[in-house]
C-alpha cells in the first residue's frame, strides 16, 4: 500500500538538515542537495566577482546594488536559496540583519547542475516571476553558457543566451562587459588579463 499523502515541508524541516547540505522548500517539498561541486563554485564564485566591484561598490560601475551569496528568500509557502542574488539599493537601502529575506531581488542568478537544473528553471523561475523578480540569469558551467531573461508581467521574456568565451552586456547589467570565459573552470587566467 501507499504511504498516502506527504505532509508539506515545514521551516523546522529545513533547520534540521546537516549543514553540509543546501535545503529548499518548493511548492511544499523539501529538496535537499549536497553543496555543489568545483565547476558550479567556480562559475558562482567567478560571477560575484566580476559583479560587486562595479555594481556594489560603484568601482568601474555604477554601483546602486547589494549582492548576497545563497541568500535564503522567504516567499509565502516557499523558501528558495539562489546562488546570486542582488537588490537595488533604491529598493532596499540597507541590508538588514535578518536570517532570510522577504524582499524579492531585482536579480537572481541561478547556476545549473545536472540535478538542479530541472528545479531552478521551471519551478524556481516560476516563483521568481509571481514574487517580482526582474531578471534570471541561469548559468550552466558544464555547457559553458549563460541565458539572460526579464520578467514582463507572469513570464519570463528570453533577452539573450551566450556561450563559450563571448563577451556580454546582458541586462540589468550591461554597463559591464562580461568575459564568460572567466567563469569556467576550463578557462586559463593569462597573465596581464583583465
């Protein structure tokens, strides 16, 4: 016989996990994955980078954002980690000391792996878009691309997908110009380069 119906995830749920693992609860399922592996952190790692200087700390760039590393979002029922995620600062003009955040982002960034990609592109963009999040990015370190949307109403408009080692302006933040080649963990650092 049948187990019958799952009760849905709670918050006490995801406090009881070991801490070597990242927890969610999406449409009342608790998903647990382990912590990622080197070419998601590389790509995670090598984006944040590339973004505080100028976005966060106006170096080079215009500044006017927050950025946080798997911030734990709150919305309704749902509890979301992403692995970037970024505020404008005219929306939220300090960072509060709170263990999760109720706020939307104006932009998530969700970097894919072979487990999560199902997750972070259907279910994740979908409440993405109800909460008011502006812009996705989903990075992909094994197929070595990013794709770029913005939500127009309920869905997601697709601005552009980049791959290999392109150079990008992609939205919000196409003051900068992105090397995509330095996010993967193939890519070599020559000496001198920018």
């Amino acid at each position: 016989m049948g187990e019958g119906p799952k009760r849905p995830a709670t918050y006490e749920d995801l406090l009881a996990l070991p801490e070597h693992v990242v927890g969610q609860i999406v449409d009342g399922e608790l998903i647990v994955m382990p912590r990622p592996a080197s070419p998601h952190a590389k790509a995670n790692s090598g984006l944040y980078g590339e973004l505080y200087g100028p976005f966060e700390r106006g170096r080079g760039g215009p500044g006017g954002w927050w950025f946080l590393v798997e911030p734990e979002l709150h919305f309704r029922k749902d509890v979301l980690v992403p692995d970037l995620a970024a505020w404008r600062r005219e929306r939220m003009p300090e960072i509060p000391d709170v263990p999760y955040f109720t706020l939307a982002p104006d932009w998530v960034c969700e970097v894919l792996s072979p487990s999560t990609a199902p997750l972070d592109r259907v279910k994740k963009k979908r409440i993405y878009a109800r909460e008011g999040v502006g812009h996705v990015w989903l990075v992909d370190p094994k197929a070595r691309t990013l794709e770029v949307f913005r939500r127009d109403g309920a869905r997601w408009v697709e601005l552009g997908t980049y791959s290999g080692d392109e150079r990008v302006r992609a939205e919000p933040f196409e003051a900068l110009e992105l090397a995509l080649g330095d996010l993967w963990l193939t890519a070599e650092v020559k000496p001198g380069s920018p």
